[in-house]
C-alpha cells in the first residue's frame, strides 16, 4: 500500500476504480494530473515503480511485452545516472504505465539487468 513509497511495486489494472486508486497514490498532490484514457472492456494498464531512488537520474522503461505458452511477459530495466553528470539531490519514484490489450493468461514482470 506504501506505493510509490520506498518499495518497488508492479501491477496490472484491470478497472477504472483501480486505475484512479493507483493514480491517487502516484499524485497525491491536488489537482491530480489527468487519467489516462483506457478502455477496460479491450485493454488493461500494467503499472511498473522503482520504489524511491535518491535522484532524478534513475528511471524505468518498459523494453518488450512478450506473449509465452503460458504468460504476458513485461520486461523492464532500471536506467541508472550517467557518470559523468551530477543531479539534484532529492528524493524521487521512477515509474512508467504501459497500456496493452487485455491478456488471456497470467502477466509475470521480469527485470532486466544489462
């Protein structure tokens, strides 16, 4: 429940009601940023957070979605700061959402470390 807090979290949204208590918890300031538009009934939104990094140079994106024999691959990595630069210091939840078509099977996450 902690999300975006300190833990990395993932999940699959299959409903408006889920996706604007996911969104509150992604904006809690007031006024939120628009939902995006999803049709439920066709699509579902996998939400991927990093949990809370130190500085704006970490980030997330999502590399493929892959249909296996039995599950809906996402597959994501970390994007780490580059070296080279100095950032902010300050406090951030590096997170992406993802629309895609309503799976028929189960949708396991995977990182990807390169």
């Amino acid at each position: 429940d902690g999300f975006p807090g300190e833990k990395p979290h993932q999940a699959v949204v299959t409903s408006s009601k889920e996706l604007e208590d996911q969104w509150k918890k992604l904006f809690p300031q007031k006024p939120a940023k628009p939902l995006p538009k999803i049709d439920f009934d066709q699509e579902v939104a996998a939400i991927l957070s990093l949990g809370t990094r130190p500085h704006p140079g970490y980030g997330i994106e999502v590399t493929r979605i892959v249909r296996t024999a039995d599950a809906v691959r996402i597959e994501y990595r970390e994007t780490l700061p580059d070296p080279e630069k100095k950032y902010i210091q300050v406090l951030v939840h590096p997170f992406v959402i993802v629309r895609m078509a309503r799976p028929d099977r189960k949708v396991e996450f995977v990182q990807i470390r390169k």
